[in-house]
C-alpha cells in the first residue's frame, strides 16, 4: 500500500483565514511520522531525484529538516539547512520568504558560488519559499542540479511563470473540507 496517499486521505483539515491547510506528518511532524511512511518517501525521492554530482542537499527549516537527514544518510551527500535564525557568519544570505499563512526572513550558511545542490522541501503551496530559496542560490551562483518537494497542493504558485521546475511525489487539493488526489505520481 502506499503509505503517502493514505496518510494524505487521512490528514485533518484545519483554516488558517481563507487558507484551508493539511495537518499532515511530514509537514507538520503531527500527527506521528511512522518509520516506514519516511521509508517510503526517501526511498521515492531517490528513486525520482537528480543525484548526479551533488555537493549538498539544501532545505528550508523546519519541516524539510527530517527528509533531507534521512536522504543525506542514505546518500552520503552533505546536508545545509536554511533556518529562520540569523547568525552572522561569512558568507551568509538572507532571503525573505512568504506563504499563504505566513512570512519572514531565512538565511542560508554553507552554500557556495559553483556548489551543485538538490534543494528538498516538504510541501509546495503557494511556492512561496521555494521561490525565495531558488532565487537566494541563483544569487549565490549555486547550480540547482534539482528540486523535489515531497506534495504539491494544487492551484497556482509563484513558480508556475518561472525558469525552475519542481518535481513531487504526489499532487494534492484541498475540497470541501478534504485532501483529494490529483496526481498520485506527482510531477517529474
């Protein structure tokens, strides 16, 4: 069975304003992430990702961070975090993201003009963060090999008039209330 698409049919809802949100284990780290549901997904995103050269694997904090651990473990490549912190070391960025509940400033440590990254997140929405991070490594002079997030919630994105394309496990909406498959494959 594949544990995503079920954990998917099963998330809650919840409104953050006109935002209708699913409160799902990936994205959220509630309810439980069982082992194997973060099994099957790494094992998708190595199966569906560009891995070839990558220096680093680049994720936004805070829900990109157990994906990506799990994929560096498995894949020997080095893991940076984006975080929500400023600590002022040489060489770091800032960018300033927004979503569809909320915004703020991020900063980038450890990435490099020439590195080769594969930049992971959890959820593709608004594109909001993603957008800001892919922007913030073009800044840097980072070569983007690939971009994965794990579900993308249907509906336009910051990225739909853009130059970078993000792959997904799956594609997801948000009806009556409801999380309804659009893709179970996601796109490649």
């Amino acid at each position: 069975m594949d544990q995503l698409r079920q954990s998917l049919l099963d998330a809650p809802i919840i409104e953050k304003g006109d935002y209708e949100y699913f409160v799902h284990p990936i994205s959220d780290g509630v309810p439980m992430l069982k082992p194997g549901l973060l099994r099957e997904i790494v094992i998708k995103i190595i199966r569906k990702a560009n891995l070839e050269d990558v220096d680093k694997i680049v994720t936004p904090a805070a829900m990109g961070i157990h994906i990506s651990t799990a994929v560096s473990l498995m894949t020997d490549i080095p893991l940076v975090v984006i975080r929500k912190r400023e600590y002022g070391l040489d060489g770091e960025v800032s960018l300033h993201q927004q979503t569809g509940y909320s915004e703020g400033d991020m900063f980038i440590n450890d990435v490099n003009e020439g590195d080769r990254v594969l930049v992971l997140d959890d959820v593709l929405s608004t594109g909001g963060t993603m957008k800001a991070v892919l922007d913030a490594l073009d800044h840097i002079g980072a070569d983007v090999v690939d971009t994965v997030a794990i579900i993308k919630k249907a509906g336009p994105n910051e990225l739909d008039d853009s130059d970078h394309h993000v792959k997904t496990l799956i594609n997801v909406t948000v009806e009556d209330g409801e999380v309804v498959i659009v893709d179970e494959h996601g796109d490649d």
